[in-house]
C-alpha cells in the first residue's frame, strides 16, 4: 500500500513515521508513506498556500491552485483509491472503515489547516472526507497520521501476531475485555483464576462476557 500525504507542515510527520509500527511496515516494504510539502506546488515567489476568504470571514483559506497541482502530480504517476480530505463534517472514522481502506493499493490523504480549503477541491477532487471526532484541531496533520496508523497496522504482515489486530477493541463491535500478565498476584491484586485454569473454552466464554459488560457499561451506543 502506498499513502500519499499532502501537508504544509511536514516536520509533524517525521518521528511517527519513522518508529514503531510504522517504521516496521515500511521497512518491510508493506507500506510507502510519502508526506509532500504543498509549499512545494505554490507558484508564488513567497510560497504561499492561504489567501483571504471572498466574502469578508475571518481567518485564511487555503488556495485551489497548488492543491491541484500536487494532486494532478500524483495522479499522473499512477491511479488513487481514494483522495481524502480530513475534514471535522467529514464521515467518522472507525475500525470498520479501516479495515476496509487497508485493503486499497493507494491513497492520498489531504491535511486541511487554517480556516479550510477551498470549497471547489473538494466539490472536483475529494473522493472522501473523514473526521476523527467531534471538535476542531488545529490542522488535519494528527487526524492524517491516526488513520494512517490505524489502516497500516492491518495490513497483512505488518504486526507479527496477525490474530492480535483481529481481536483488538471495536472490530466486533465490543470492547476489548481486560487483560493481565505475570505476576499473577501483586500486592494482594490476584489475576481472575479463570485466566490461570487452562481451560481455553471456558477462558474464551469469560473473555466475550467481560467485552460485553465492558461495552454495554462503557460505550452502550456500540450495541445500539
């Protein structure tokens, strides 16, 4: 999979991506992660990217030309899946849309900052907008490396134990069930002897019965 990430910040990418799982897919060569600088695309001698919004509102807007021209760059390389827009009234993400995207071959993910972006990129050139939450950071950069995070993790290879990711919070709809390691009693604090009794059948019972009462007390709306 190829991620392309079009921002006019690009310092904010370089420690994510270059540790931990991140790290590892791309040292693998299961994953490309390529950050543009749209200062780059601007044919302005100062390199901005912003001007003000017709109409007289606060704040700046970024401009249409240098994001269609970084765009059109890439696409003149080779085909996307989706163009992505990271957008606060975008579609919310979650693990079901993750898993999804990280069955695409290549994506570009646009990282929003000042006021917006002109309203015609992404009338013409967004296939999708995405939302991390309900509230307003102050660039798409952080909102690009979660779901660049959350869909590199599942590709095929990327964790070494594939059946961890199968299982993590959210993929059936439930929360995670607790977990516990050695040692088994600390300070008085025992490890449920469920967990210790070897009898996976049983363990497997207890465990969807804890991500249930986990789910239905903390986040009911998922059994909805």
């Amino acid at each position: 999979m190829r991620i392309d990430i079009i921002t006019v910040l690009p310092e904010m990418f370089t420690s994510p991506l270059g540790c931990s799982i991140l790290k590892r897919a791309q040292d693998k060569g299961l994953a490309e992660i390529v950050v543009h600088n749209l200062r780059e695309y601007s044919t302005n001698r100062h390199r901005k990217v912003d001007d003000y919004p017709f109409g007289g509102e606060a704040g700046m807007v970024m401009t249409i030309e240098p994001i269609d021209r970084c765009i059109a760059d890439l696409r003149s390389q080779r085909e996307y899946d989706e163009v992505i827009f990271t957008s606060p009234d975008g579609e919310t993400f979650d693990q079901p849309m993750a898993n999804s995207m990280s069955l695409l071959n290549n994506i570009i993910i646009l990282c929003g900052h000042y006021k917006g972006i002109d309203y015609r990129i992404r009338e013409h050139l967004i296939t999708r907008e995405i939302s991390i939450g309900d509230y307003v950071l102050t660039g798409g950069e952080l909102p690009a490396l979660a779901i660049t995070d959350a869909i590199v993790r599942l590709i095929p290879g990327v964790i070494g134990d594939e059946q961890s990711a199968l299982s993590d919070s959210f993929q059936d709809n439930l929360l995670a069930p607790p977990v516990y390691t050695r040692p088994a009693d600390y300070k008085g604090w025992r490890v449920p002897d469920i967990l210790l009794s070897g009898h996976q059948a049983k363990i497997d019972q207890w465990r969807y019965e804890q991500a249930l009462e986990r789910t239905r007390r903390l986040r009911p709306d998922l059994l909805e």
